[in-house]
C-alpha cells in the first residue's frame, strides 16, 4: 500500500494537520503597525521562519515521514536538496527512528550540510548539478529501498504545507487574500488548495523573483514553462515548478506576482528592521509581492507568509549588493 | 501633585501593569529545543525585543507618560537619551498627544534621531557628554515647563519596567530564576520587586557586561560604586547605575553575573541563528550569563529577558569583530 494520497484536497490537509501537531510549531501571526500605515493594508505574518529548522519545509517532510507504512519506513527516506527540505527531512526521519539519506551537491554550503547532520541524517554529496543529485538519489533508493521523498513534487509533501493555510485561517479568518512565495510550488498549491476550499473568496496570490519566474509565466500560458538559468538572490526559489503543484496552483491560485532582487533585498531588511525576526531572502518575497497589492485596493486584510529563516548571517544581501556596487 | 508614586511595591507596578496594558505589547515567549539540550536548562526568552519601539522602554516611558497629570501632561515631557528611552518615551507622548523633547547627543546614530522624529519628539542635539546632556535638558525644563522623564532613576519608569515580569510570570508561573540584563538599573530593579513579590523563592539575577560592571561591584560594597570609562560592544548597558534602581536591587537581586565582549557577541548570533529573532548586544547579555548559570545547577527553569533589538544591520558585532582581528 502507498503513502501517497490519491489526490488533494481539504480532508487530505486536516489528516495531515492531525498527523503532524504534536511535530511541528504552530507558527504566530505577528503584525506590524509602522508596516500597515506605510501601505494602506493590514498585514498580518505568518512566521513560518520560526517553524522547527527555520522553515515550512518541516511541515511536508514531517507529514511525509508520518505518512509512512512501517514497511516503507523501515527502509528509511531519501531525498537530494542542497536547502531546508533537507534538514527537515533528517529532522522528521529522527523524529520517527528511521533512516534519512540525504543527497546534497559538494558546493553545498557547510551550515546546510551540518543541520542535516545534527539531525542525524546521513549526507551524500554528489556534483552540483540536477542530474548528478537526481542519480544519487536513484543509486541510494535501490540499494537500501529507502523512499523518495522529493522536495515538493509529492502529495504528502504538498498536503503537509497545506497545514499553513488551516492555521493562518484558524487564526485570522477575516483573510481577503493570502501571499505566498513560489519555487517548486508545494507550498503555494497547498495553502491554494486549503485557502479555497474554507474560503471560496479568499484571494490566493503566488510571489516570484522576476529572475526565477517560471511559474508566472507557465499560469499564464497554461503550461510548465521551462525555467532557464534562474538567478536571484531568493536561492531557496530557483526550483523548476513541479507537475503536482502547478495542477492545483492553475485550479486554485489567482495571481503571481513578480518581484526584483532589489524589492525582495528591502522587503527582507524591513522585516528585520521593523518586526526584529530573521527572514532569508525566499522568505521574504511575499512581503515584497504583498507592498505591490496596495495601489489595487486599499484596506484588504492580507495574509503573508513569511517560509523561512535560514540564511549566512556573515553574507547578508545588503551587503554584498554594497560591495558589488563599489 | 506629584506623578511619583512614593515607594515601589506590587501594588504599583500592578496599577503600572493595567495602565499601559492596551498600549504596549504582551510580548511572546519563546523556547528552543536546540538551546536547552545545549545548556540543560529549560530556557525561556520573554521577547522585549518584539515590544513597541523595539525594547522594554516602552514600558517605563509609557507609564510615566500616563501617569502624568492633565496638569503636568499640557507641559509635555523632556528627556535625554541616545539610546531606546529616546524613541519610546516620544511614542508614549504622542499616544497621549502631548509634546515630547528628547534631547540627544549630536553623534547619535541618525536611525535613532529619525526613530524619535518618526513618533512625533522634537530631538534636540547636543555636545556629547553627560554634562552637556543634562544642561539641554534643564533648559528645555525651564522654558516649557516639561516634566522630565529619566530614563531610569524614576520610579514611573522603574514600575512599567517591572511589568515584564509580571506577563513573565503570569506566562510561565514555574520559573526558578530571572535574568536580567542591568545597565542603569530601573529594569532589573522593577522586575525583582514584582517577581520576589510573586514568589519570594525566585532567583532574580542581573547580566551585565564585564566592561561596564558598576552594578556587580555596587552590589557586592552595599554602595553605588562609580562607572569609569565603561565599554562593551553592549552600548545599551554603559549608563551608571542609579539611585532609586539600586536600593531595590540590593533588597531583592540574588546575584550579578558579569559577561565578555565575545561571550555577548556568540549569544547574540545565537539567537539570531538558532531562534531567528534579532537582539541587539545588549538585549542579549541576560542569555550569555544564563549560559554561565548551568554549572551550579542543572534542569532549572530560568526565564531570560531579551531587553531590545534595536541596532545598525550594516555594522553586525561578529563583522567588526573579524575586521578588528584582520
């Protein structure tokens, strides 16, 4: 018997909402009143950089994890990301007592390769390129048996990012929309999903970098476009839109909007300015799509959500803009 | 009549606690499975650095402000600080809609100068001594009649300080301990007057730097012992203790534990990464002391105090600090 739901929809995210409680933060909303004067709107946060391992990604690895029959789990899991699916995919398998084998490229950085390894995960590195990550993950699935759980091309993965939505309506119902940044797509689909299903006329909007915008330009042409050389500094958004995510994201999701390394740089810097918490660069593109809403409506009540919390703290964006511009 | 409650009790900070109640923030406390495996403790960050302005002053300055007269009030109110009293109490004036006169010195960092601008204070710059201060805010008095507000030595200051505990307590009742960082003093001395009050068998214990230990040597000669040439990279915590704060910190403070410049600095970056909310240096003295807690006694339930999260994102302490070994 599979893990893996046969489709998507509300009940599929309750179960998984259930399934993970006891696992995962219940993530606050945190509002900012300099923020809601300075664009017409009220904002309201999700923080899901103060989810465990800094990130939403322990939302899907976890509910994948959980999903598991005891056969399948005996096997352990698998999975390449050089990001946060990574760390949160160790972190869920030790939760559990199984094995987590996670394949990483060699020019990972040393932070990422260690939160893997403090949660007990087992890295292998492999060259830095998609094929490379895709073999070794193969390689390592026939030897041991161990189950592929991609970082968001995966139903328990969606359905478990989907748990963000049930929260941020469970606590602030009065949403008109919700914002949320889009790489791969799991997270967006599943929030889309759960957002529509409590709430026919919540507005569901995706946030791209302009550079990485595959998944602005595949809603709009009905199809997955590819993605070429995507470049931004939101690196935890350069993933190519998956199959499963842009199915609901097409039923579901009413808008993506685009955002400029430059907004995403001053979205992220006001955040930690004004709200004093740690987002990344990916973290923080919702907010810079949300401040491009204001000039259509003014007083929506919008849900943003910020997805993570883990960046270099040596090398922060602001700074290397500076020094590239000396 | 005077604003000045005559002594500092419960009951005072209490009415303190109620006036200020739906004008600041009930801050949220944190935890983090990573910090209390480390340390075998169970840590809890009561989170100031999430409060209005950006710091616990927006307790004391917003009681004194409410505490005023209407006759008192008409006068406006007049300190000096160059630090978070100077944003706080102009907040706390505007939301009473009387004037605020900060006087600052001239090399106080612009951010600050626009942060008491943005809430409405008139700043007023002078020579930056201590001296020069308190001249300019002398004058301000007699031409306006404003009440000064100190940023400390006042016991309307040190009671809504002292509300931090209270929420603390009344958030996690099971605390064995309070670490506080000291710097003139009114925090730490509003905080153990409402918590030994709560429960005498609590532990209350100061934080302070080892470059500015004017409150551990005071409480260790029964007599406010002078403050010459303090430096830490914790600015915030430079001031000389004060009068009023010290008589209850002798009565109620179980201890100061004194911290390096490298120990507030790897707390500090810990917190960022680890909790992904940003203290400044100063805000996180109370957590590098309750580090240096764990030797004498393990499993305890210690509450830190996170005081602010106010300072400059270009110029981050762990970068000085590399520029400064280079």
């Amino acid at each position: 018997m599979s893990s893996q739901p046969s489709g998507l929809d509300l009940g599929v995210i309750r179960a998984a909402g259930v399934r993970i409680a006891d696992k995962i933060t219940r993530t606050p909303v945190m509002r900012s009143s300099t923020f809601d004067e300075g664009c017409g709107q009220r904002l309201y946060f999700k923080c899901e950089n103060l989810q465990k391992t800094g990130a939403f990604k322990a939302r899907g690895a976890t509910n994948a994890v959980f999903s598991l029959s005891e056969d399948e789990a005996r096997r352990g899991v698998v999975t390449h990301s050089s990001g946060n699916h990574a760390a949160a995919l160790a972190r869920a398998a030790r939760l559990r007592g199984i094995p987590a084998h996670i394949v990483m490229p060699d020019n990972a950085p040393r932070a990422k390769q260690s939160a893997v390894r403090r949660y007990g995960g087992e890295v292998l590195l492999c060259e830095p390129t998609l094929a490379a990550r895709e073999a070794a993950a193969r390689q390592k699935q026939l030897e041991t048996g161990a189950v592929l759980v991609h970082p968001y091309d995966d139903l328990r993965v969606i359905a478990g990012q989907g748990t963000t939505a049930l929260e941020f309506l469970e606590q602030v119902p009065a949403l008109d929309a919700i914002v949320c940044p889009v790489g791969g797509g799991g997270h967006l689909a599943g929030i889309a999903v759960a957002a529509k299903a409590l709430n026919p006329r919540i507005r569901v909007i995706g946030a791209e970098p302009a550079g990485a915008d595959d998944a602005a330009r595949s809603l709009k042409s009905g199809r997955i476009e590819a993605s070429v050389s995507p470049k931004s500094i939101a690196d935890g958004l350069l993933a190519s839109l998956g199959k499963l995510g842009f199915a609901e994201i097409q039923l579901h999701v009413d808008d993506i909007i685009t955002v400029s390394d430059p907004e995403i740089i001053a979205a992220m810097r006001s955040i930690w300015e004004v709200m004093k918490i740690i987002v990344e660069p990916s973290g923080a593109v919702g907010f810079a799509a949300a401040l491009k809403l204001a000039p259509l409506r003014w007083g929506l009540t919008i849900g943003v959500v910020l997805t993570g919390g883990n960046l270099d703290l040596d090398h922060l964006p602001w700074q290397k803009e500076r020094e590239g511009s000396s």
